[in-house]
C-alpha cells in the first residue's frame, strides 16, 4: 500500500468528485492513478514507434492496405479445418512414441 499526500485544495476538489461519483476517495484516486499511469504508457509506447518509423526501423501501410492483410488472415482461418479429436489423439500418440 502506498500513501499519497495532497494539499488541502486537491483533496477537497478529489472529494467532491468522488462524491459526484458516488465512490470513495480511495477508489476515485487509484482510478484516476491508473487512468494516468496507462496514459503515460500510451506515450512512451508512441514515442518509441515514431522515433522507430523515424529512423526507418518499421514503415507505414495505408489503411486499405491493413484491411487487406486483415482479410487475407481472416480468409486463412476460415479455411482451416479443424482436426477431429481423433486424428488428434493419433498425432500425440505417435509423437510420445517417438520419444
């Protein structure tokens, strides 16, 4: 457990919004900690992926590119089929045989 300090004014602004939310202050804090926290992470991890593109370590598809690569993956599951329990049982015995 962690202890956060606030000056009067920040705790009385965290209040009456936690009121307004019907929660507790504890509850309303660690939300609005974590809300920033991912957000920050957000950050970073955009940061990391401009200066990537930036110096030509990744590139940019447009987005009717994507929807393609999208839907030739999505084609490519639709056409597995799936493999009956039994063949399945086959392959694992025949591969713990080989052992």
């Amino acid at each position: 457990m962690t202890t956060l300090e606030l000056d009067n004014e920040k705790t009385a602004l965290l209040a009456e919004m936690a009121e307004n939310e019907h929660t507790t202050l504890a509850k309303l804090a660690n939300r609005l900690l974590v809300e920033c926290l991912e957000d920050w992470q957000d950050a970073r991890a955009a940061d990391k992926a401009l200066t990537e593109l930036e110096q030509g370590e990744d590139t940019v598809i447009s987005f009717e590119e994507w929807e393609r690569q999208l839907d030739g993956m999505a084609l490519n599951l639709k056409q597995r089929q799936p493999m009956p329990l039994t063949s399945l049982m086959d392959s694992i015995g025949n591969a713990s045989a080989n052992f």
